[in-house]
C-alpha cells in the first residue's frame, strides 16, 4: 500500500496525520490535478468547462445582486426620515435598517451551510434566490417601516448564502490549485461590479427619496438570478468514491489526498467502493425542473456540523481569522456609515452624486486585490510548494495576509486624520479604496486558509469566520457612535489600525509554528468528514 502524499495508509488511522498537506506538483515540475475527478456525469470536476462556466456565472450574479441590495436602505436614509418621520418605528429606529443586515448575513452562515449539507447546494441555492427576489419585491412596495425592515433583514439572510455556502460552491467546482484564483476572481468582480453600481442610486432614487425606485430597479436583476439558478445550475454536492485500477485502490480522503492500496482486502473494498447509481434519462430531465436532495446529503450531517461549529470556535487557528475579519469589517464600518457626513458637512460640502463615487474607490480596490490575491499570490505560492519538495502546506496562505492587513490598518489610520485634520477630500476618497483592498482580500485569505488548513472541517470553519465574524461586526456597529463620540475620529482610526496590526502580526508565528499546531488540534467531532472539502 502506497500513498502519494505520504500519508498514513492505515484504514483506522486518522486521516488528518497530515492535513492541509497536499503533494500538488510533481517532479517534473507538473501542477497535478486534484482531486481526481471520477467518471461519473454528476462529478462537477468531470464536466464540460461550458457548464462549469454557467454554474459560475450563476453564483457570480447572484452574489452581485445580494451584495448590492442590503445597502440599498442605507444610502437612501433622508427618504427614510421624511416618509416615516413622526410613525411608529419602535421599537428599532431608522439606524438599525443599516446594521440590520450585517447580523442577518452572519446568522445566514449558520443556516445556509449546514442545511447545503443535507439537502445539497442547489435546493438551497434556489431557495436563497427566491427568497432574494421576494424580499426586494417586498421592500420596493412596502407601505411601512416595520415590513421594510423585515424586507431588508431577509436580504441580508440571503447574502449570507453567497458568503458563506457560496464559497462552497466555488470549491466543489475547482481542482485544489485553480482555487485561488477562483475565488479571488468571485470576490475582485462582485466587489468592483456590486459596490461601483451603487453610484447609480441618487439617480435611482432622487437623490434619496424616492428610495422604493432602487429595489423596484434590482428586483429585475433578482429576478435574472432566479431563473439562473434554476435552469443553469445543477448540483455540485458530490462524494467522490474510490476508483479500482490495474489491480489497485485510488482513495481520495476527506483532505483531498491520495492513497494507493496495493492490495486492498475485501472489507476495504467494501467500504471504500460505494456504488455512483445511474439515474434514466427521464429522471434527469425531470430534475430540470424540480429540486430532489443530493445524492450525498445526510440530514444528520446537519446536526453534526452544528457540533463541529463550536469545535472551530474553540480552535485558535480559526477563531484567530474570524476576530482579524470582524476587526476588518468593523473598519468597514467606521469608514461605511461616517463618509457620507463628513463629506456633505464642511469643509467639502460634495454634492450626493459626487459622495456616491466612493464607491467606486471601494470597487476598484476589491478589483486590484483580486489581481494582487489571485495571479500574483498564486506564482508566490507556486514557488513555495516546488521549494517544498511539490508538497503544498496550509501554511504557504499565510502569505496572503500581508497586504490586505497593511492596506486596513492604512485605511482606518488615513482616514481618521483626514476628517480629524480636515485634509483633502481625495484622501476620504483613498482610504475607503484601500479598505475595498482590504476587504476583498481578506477574504479570499481567509476562506483559503480556513478550508486547507483543516479541510475535514471546511464547511463548519466556513460558519465561524463568515457568521460568527459578521454577528460580532453587528455587535460593535452598536458602539461606533458612543466610540467616535468619547474619543474622536482620528483617535477611533489609530485604534483600528493597531487592533488590525495586532491581529495581523499572529501571522508570523502561524509561519513558524502553525503547521505543529494544526497537526496537534483535535477532537472527538473532528473526525466527522460531512462538512469536508470532500466529504466522505
């Protein structure tokens, strides 16, 4: 028995010895591709680069459209106070239609990923876009403030799918080392696409008061990643089965390893070789058009990724990146909801479609950090692993922390002595381009770090650093304004760049130490495989 990776071959040995170890190239100088894909028609991997490229492009407009409409009732906040000035808003005010949604993207993490697990990605997927496309009609004709929050809220439910379940998404339709380039090409587009639109709702909206005019505009483009959803997106949930050659057993693990078993006994057989059923033509073509479960979905994987959830918590590698995000997006946050003040006040006293174009700074920084975290990283983490023997460790990510750490601490720090010191406009204008760096950047370091470094636990790693990260981004929102208040603007930004800094130098010890680490944490749920970047 024989291992191509080196890995422990023994059937009753953990297979996370080595995890977040993978043999990626060979020594010829080869990238190889794994995993392997299987023959079966229901293996993403083994479909036609066209229809991989339709499953893409579904999940990319539909992140487009999540990301834009949950910021919709903020920028349009003036109309808000008119119409709803003097009516019922209790017991929430109008500033909660803002933050409202951060916590509903966190608590979809919680709900989307372990529901994809038992039902598959594309009934949940459909469900996130009908679900999207009801509450934008909802909010375009709401008549009073309480269904407009519940409207918004459910929008920001649904965005948490492109966060969170999404991401997943991504994976299963990706060999190990076009990953990063994928998923940063995700984030780079939808950053630079979704956040730019927003320039377009003064236009949209009159300046602000007529607010409905925006979500009756977006209900058209949810309505477009409705019907891609369901007619362009078959199911990626997959468990990919062991593959009998010339004599051997091939086994791709939960880590996406590969075991070579010489000669594998009839037990082994037995339980490495599940059978791949082949469904009629009819049967396919009435899927078309219906939402059956995936084949590899368990409901009880549901109930023990909950579990796995608060083993990842308790797991410092992981918590560690969901504190570094929800500081980053606190940042966010403080730019986010301050810009439109300080630049419509004097000094600058900008007109509102003028003010809007600070987003499209935001934009084009989420668009360079996809080109800096994807191609770029990409030829650094290439040399990493042929120094490395062809081995790929978990640790090479580390790498792509740097930058979107520096630019989030510059960004907070710029901008908090640009509207303490009263500097130049365009300086508000560079801080929250590089807090779109920042941000984009972030998290394509994160979702990659997260899932190869403990890949068993991808799907429940992916709930921590995405839910818990946004609810604790809720929870600070809270005291930005006391915050800003008791120590001012430019003190407020020191803090964040120090806190990012901080969080941000735990990165070198990860470098030295971490692989000893990962390899040391464990845990009884641990050795559940349902959530796994391959479930087996």
């Amino acid at each position: 028995m024989s291992s191509l990776s080196s890995r422990s071959t023994d059937l009753g040995a953990p297979s996370s010895v080595r995890s977040g170890t993978v043999f990626l190239i060979s020594s010829d100088g080869k990238i190889l591709n794994l995993p392997i894909p299987s023959d079966s028609r229901y293996d993403p991997l083994n479909w036609s680069t066209r229809k991989r490229a339709l499953a893409l492009l579904s999940i990319v407009v539909y992140s487009l459209v999540g990301l834009v409409l949950p910021q919709g009732a903020g920028l349009t906040t003036n109309g808000l106070q008119i119409e709803f000035a003097g009516k019922l808003t209790k017991p929430f005010g109008i500033d909660v239609i803002i933050s409202g949604p951060t916590f509903f993207m966190g608590i979809g993490a919680f709900i989307w990923i372990p529901l994809s697990l038992w039902l598959g990605r594309r009934p949940v997927f459909v469900a996130g876009s009908v679900m999207m496309l009801l509450g934008t009609l909802a909010a375009a004709f709401a008549t009073n403030y309480a269904t407009l929050l519940i409207a918004v809220c459910v929008l920001g439910l649904t965005e948490g799918f492109s966060l969170s379940a999404g991401l997943l998404i991504i994976i299963d339709l990706t060999f190990i080392h076009q990953r990063p380039n994928a998923i940063a090409m995700l984030w780079s587009i939808i950053g630079f696409l979704g956040v730019s639109s927003l320039v377009t709702v003064p236009f949209l909206t009159n300046n602000g008061l007529n607010w409905r005019g925006f979500y009756r505009f977006w209900a058209f483009p949810a309505a477009v990643s409705c019907l891609l959803a369901f007619f362009l997106f078959p199911e990626t949930f997959y468990k990919r089965p062991a593959v009998a050659f010339d004599g051997r057993l091939i086994v791709q693990s939960a880590e996406e390893d590969v075991i070579i078993y010489d000669d594998p006994k009839e037990d082994v057989l037995d339980k490495l070789l599940p059978v791949d059923p082949e469904r009629s033509w009819g049967r396919r073509f009435l899927e078309l058009f219906t939402l059956p479960r995936a084949a590899a979905g368990r409901w009880r994987a549901t109930g023990r990724c909950y579990i796995q959830v608060l083993f990842c918590f308790a797991n410092p590698l992981i918590f560690w990146v969901a504190l570094l995000n929800a500081m980053s997006f606190a940042g966010m946050i403080f730019i986010g909801e301050t810009y439109n003040e300080v630049l419509s006040k004097p000094p600058y006293q900008l007109p509102s479609h003028l003010i809007m174009f600070v987003n499209v700074c935001s934009g084009t920084g989420s668009l360079l950090s996809g080109l800096a975290q994807g191609p770029l990283m990409t030829r650094l983490m290439k040399s990493l692993t042929m120094r490395n023997k062809g081995v790929r460790e978990a640790e090479h990510y580390l790498i792509m922390f740097i930058l979107p750490v520096l630019t989030g601490a510059a960004s907070t720090w710029i901008y908090g002595m640009a509207t303490q010191l009263r500097w130049s406009a365009a300086f508000v204008y560079l801080a929250y381009g590089l807090n779109g760096f920042n941000f984009a950047g972030l998290a394509i370091a994160n979702t990659l770090w997260v899932t190869e470094a403990f890949p068993p636990w991808a799907a429940p790693a992916l709930v921590v650093v995405g839910g818990g990260s946004y609810v604790l981004s809720f929870s600070l929102s809270f005291a930005l304004v006391p915050w800003i208040q008791s120590q001012g603007m430019l003190k407020v930004g020191f803090e964040l760049a120090a806190a990012q800094l901080g969080l941000g130098l735990i990165v070198i010890p990860l470098a030295f130490w971490g692989k000893g680490a990962r390899q040391y944490i464990h845990g009884r749920w641990g050795e559940g495989r349902d959530g796994a970047l391959r479930p087996q």
